[in-house]
C-alpha cells in the first residue's frame, strides 16, 4: 500500500521566497535582483532584511539579466526573479551571451510557469522554457516539485558555480518532500518503487504522479515514481536503472512536449535502450485563460491522464 | 605617458588591425582604427590593471568592458600590446581553436576579457553591474565601457541608462564611438540618434565631449570624468572618431565596417602607418 505523508500545502514561489531569505542570512555574497515583481516572487524578506543587497531593476528584463551578469564579475551571487516567460522567451539572448557562453554565475530564478498561472492566460504561461534553458551549454535547469524542495534547492545553487534556471510556480500543491532533506542538483528522488512501469516526473507533475501511482496499484499494476527535479544535469543512472526493470515509461510535465523532460528522457532511452514511452505535457499548443485546475484537466495533466498513459504503455510493451 | 608615445603605439594597433583582418580577410576594420587612439590611452595612461595579474573577478582594479564587440581587432592588439597575451598570438585571430574569437569570449579563456559581447547593447548593463559590485566590496576602481553610436538603437542600453542614474551608479564611464556611420549607410540616414547629448542628460547622465583622435583631449576628458567619480551620476563620453581613421581609403564611408583590405590595399594601408613596436 503506497503512503504518502502530506505536511501541508504551499506554492512552490513561497519556497524560493523562504529559501533566498534564509540564505541571504548565511552568505553575504548573495545579491538579489527583481523586475517590478516582489511581491510575486516572494522577495520581499529578502529585500527587507537585505536592503543593501536587493536591486529593483523596474521593467527591464533584458537590463536585469545583463546587470546579474555584470555583478557576478567580483564575486557576488546574482539570484534574478520574475516570472517565467520574462525570465526566458523575453530575455533569451542576454541569457546566452552574458550568462551562458559567458559562463556567469547568476541564478536565473522563475515563478509562475506553466499553465498553473492561470487566469492571466497564453501571454504569461510559457510552456517552452525548460527547453530554451537546456539547449544552453553550461547551464543547469532545475525543476522542483513542492515547497520544501524548492527552498532547498535555493540554497543549493548558490554552492554550485555557475548559471542556473529555477523554476517554480504560483499554486498551492501538497508538500511531501521531508523538511530536512538535501538537495543534490543532478541526482533524481525515487519516490516509488515498482515493478510494471516506469513514471518520471518533475514539478507540479510529481504529485499527479504519485496519485496516479496509488490508482494504478489499486488496479493492481505496480508504477515506480521518479521525481526528476534537475533536468540538466540530467540523472541518467536513475531512469535507465528504473527502465531495465519495468521495460516501460511515462513522463509527465508542465511544459510543451517539444524540448521538456519527455525528450531528454526519449533521447536517453533511443541511445542506450530504446523502450516505449507515453507523455504527459502541452502538445504543441499555447495555453488560455481558466483556473489552474480547470486547465490542467483540459490539457490532460491530471493524475488520471498518467494513469491511463502508464496502462497504455504497458500494453506497448513486447 | 608622453602623446607622442601613445601616438607610436596606436600607430602600431592600427598595423595590427589591418594585418589581422587581412590574414583572415573578414573582421571589422572600420571600427577598429577609428578607437585606436581611445583604447591605446585607455590601457597605457588611464586605467588602473595588471596584466600580469589578470583574474576575471577583477577586484581592485579597474575593469573595461566592449559592448560593440565586433571591433575586436583593435582590442586584442592593445590587450597583446600591453602584456595581456603573447603578441604572435594575434595571427591566430579568427581561425580554428583560437582564443581571439570573431567576437570576444570568455570561454577560450583569453586574458583580458571579462564578458563575452557581440551581440549588441548588453555591455551597458553589464558595466553598471559591476560597478554595483565594486560599490558593495569597498571597492573604488572604476568601470568602463564602448559602444558604438548604432549600437545605442537597441533599447537595452536604455533600460541601463535610466537604471544607472535611478541607482546612482556613478563609477562607470562609458564611450560611445560616435563615427556617425553602421553598416547600413550613415547612423543619420538608418535611424537618427537626434540629439545624443540630450538624450544621455534627460536621463541623468552626466555628458562629456572628446575628440577620439587627440590624445590630450582622450585624457583630459578622462581624467575630467574620473575625477567625479563620487557625485552620484553616472558618467558618458561622446568621443567623436572618424571610421577608419589612419587608412586613407578607409576613411569617409561606412563601407569599411566589415569588410577585409586585399593584398594591394593592405600594402597601401601599412604604407600609411609606421611600423614603432615591431610586427607580430
């Protein structure tokens, strides 16, 4: 019987906000950089207990991350916010010259992604940005999938040198990741173990994944979780160690097909053992207005899609 | 150091300049000879660095920055010719494996540069975030950094620009090298910059003239800028250059942006310019 212990329910932003506070309290080479949303962010602690170290930069993304670039020449720890889509698509280029073929280390850090940002609709939800980050050489993408981890992957990246995209989002979703756990860029969580099919999942998309878990084992098929919160560096060992025991796979993300997680995970398997595999994402469509619920359920990123995704599969294989 | 000694070496930068494009035959000469006086006295008379000590942190000292990064050629030759890097190494600019990029780059490790440029209007925030560093370190050095007058179409600089002033940053200086000409035609013609001076003023900047090719007035503007360096305005220099400047041909037109002197034309170049340091 799979248990689950659920501490609470929080949105992953509010994660970020505690984790950026906290640890502008241990490292003073911390700076933080936001354009026009503090509030969304959840940065305002860290621009009250830092104020020396906190730059409003307004609405001028592109100004943003060339000054992140800029401050990381003397040693500071540039953390960037905004949302998603102004954090990428808006700013893509200033990312690649000064940040990534510049080899910087700014923390690019993004709220509101996916289509969980709800009413605002297709202009703020950007389904593409975990693609334009990975196809960046020297930069790390890091997808976490509750409260805890996201706050403990915000300390994290500070440790690592380097550029980093965080992404995270504005829903509540339950918190499961234990308090005091570590996070280690680069290296999966298996949640579940099992035996039949093989369910890789990162973001808000995790605990869909763990729901659908239970159902499938009410049904009596037995699905191994993988919650895969580092996308670049990307864990090979865990899905392919996953894979040589269920022969199957499903992957599911709040992201467009083309260039998610599902990739990674397809060009992994077509190299070194090609199995079937089913998604779970946006395919090749923007988003719209409606409540974060009501669209997850429209574009089949519920529980109930990876269930029937993970049956399908199973039935795919030879 | 003496103008007449800064005039020697940047005679030999523009030697450099010519030499590089042509063993390649592509890069950007135009804009290269044009900032040779500028760059020349910036890294022999006024910046405060060590280039037997580069370190990409740059912490005490002085750090510049080429935001119109494709005239590269000038900036290696000063950077080689002030002990950067070996100066044989500027026969590899362009080719396979170099670290002289087309375009500057960190990643090939080339000492002397901080910042990968090319693509244009990043330098200014680039500049502006690390003058914010130095500020947070108790740093005093100061921040530089070029631009081209075309490069001040893209709106980037401008987003830097009002955010520069707002935060008081006012231990950067930045150039613009205001030859008037990009690679369409005439700077006028393209998209006119109207009146720069202004422009730069209604968005708090504190505005300086210089003659680019007049080593007395590239230091005394300089010094003049460095010397308000704590008033709590950031700082820009209109430098006016002619593109191509030393190189007859060259001079005049924006043909030369990005364009390569053949065989004959290189030697009718080199006939222009005196040879004072020795060719790599």
């Amino acid at each position: 019987m799979i248990e689950f212990e659920v501490l609470g329910k929080k949105d992953t932003r509010s994660g970020f906000g505690e984790g950026l506070s906290e640890l502008g309290k241990k490292n003073n080479q911390v700076v933080a950089l936001c354009a026009d949303l503090t509030g969304s962010l959840k940065m305002d602690a860290f621009q009250k207990e830092n104020p020396e170290r906190f730059f409003q930069v307004g609405i001028a993304e592109a100004n943003m991350i060339g000054l992140a670039a800029g401050m990381a020449v003397g040693g500071k720890i540039p953390y960037t916010g905004t949302f998603a889509n102004f954090s990428t698509g808006r700013v893509y280029d200033q990312i690649r010259q000064s940040v990534a073929y510049s080899n910087k280390n700014v923390k690019i850090c993004a709220s509101h992604a996916g289509l969980t940002l709800g009413e605002d609709g297709a202009t703020h939800q950007i389904l593409e940005d975990i693609g334009m980050m990975k196809m960046l050489p020297n930069m790390t993408v890091i997808v976490p999938a509750d409260f805890n981890q996201t706050k403990q992957a915000t300390i994290a990246i500070a440790e690592h040198v380097g550029p980093v995209y965080l992404r995270f989002g504005r829903p509540s979703v339950p918190i499961f990741v234990k308090e005091d756990a570590k996070f280690v860029i680069g290296k999966a969580d298996k949640l579940i173990n099992g035996t039949d099919v093989t369910i890789v999942a990162c973001g808000h998309l995790v605990w869909k994944a763990i729901e659908a878990a239970k159902e499938l084992e009410a049904q009596g098929i037995s699905a191994e979780v993988i919650n895969m919160h580092t996308i670049k560096p990307f864990d090979e060992n865990a899905v392919l160690d996953s894979v040589a025991k269920t022969r199957c796979v499903v992957t599911a993300e709040e992201h467009m097909l083309n260039g998610g997680l599902g990739d990674s995970v397809a060009q992994l398997l077509s190299r070194n053992n090609p199995l079937p595999q089913e998604y779970i994402g946006v395919n090749d469509k923007f988003g719209e207005s409606g409540t974060p619920d009501e669209l997850m359920k429209k574009y089949g990123l519920e529980s109930e899609n990876i269930v029937e995704a993970a049956k399908k599969v199973i039935q795919r294989k030879s | 150091m003496e103008n007449q000694q800064l005039e020697k070496i940047a005679s030999q930068v523009r030697r450099d300049i010519v030499r590089m494009v042509a063993g390649v035959n592509s890069g950007h000469p135009g804009g290269s000879l044009g900032c040779a006086d500028f760059l020349t006295v910036l890294y022999f008379d006024v910046m405060n660095h060590d280039s037997s000590k580069f370190s990409m942190e740059g912490k005490g000292e002085d750090v510049f920055y080429l935001s119109n990064g494709h005239i590269s050629p000038v900036w290696y030759s000063v950077l080689a010719r002030s002990g950067y890097f070996p100066v044989n190494e500027l026969g590899t600019f362009r080719k396979l494996s170099s670290r002289l990029q087309g375009h500057p780059s960190t990643d090939k490790k080339l000492p002397g540069v901080r910042m990968a440029s090319g693509s244009l209007g990043q330098g200014l925030s680039n500049a502006i975030g690390t003058a914010q560093t130095k500020k947070l370190n108790g740093d005093k050095s100061i921040v530089y950094s070029l631009h081209g007058d075309g490069e001040l179409q893209e709106g980037q600089i401008w987003e830097a620009a009002m955010y520069g002033a707002a935060h008081k940053v006012d231990n950067v200086i930045a150039t613009i090298d205001y030859n008037g000409r990009q690679i369409d035609g005439d700077v006028e013609d393209v998209i006119s910059l109207g009146d720069l001076s202004l422009k730069w003023q209604a968005f708090g900047w504190e505005v300086y003239n210089m003659d680019g090719h007049n080593m007395q007035s590239l230091k005394e503007t300089l010094a003049a800028a460095k010397g308000n360096v704590g008033n709590d305005k950031p700082k820009v220099i209109i430098m006016k250059t002619e593109m191509g400047q030393g190189v007859d041909f060259m001079m005049g037109t924006h043909k030369w942006h990005g364009v390569a002197p053949n065989p004959d034309q290189l030697a009718s170049a080199l006939g222009q310019l005196e040879e004072t340091l020795g060719d790599y």
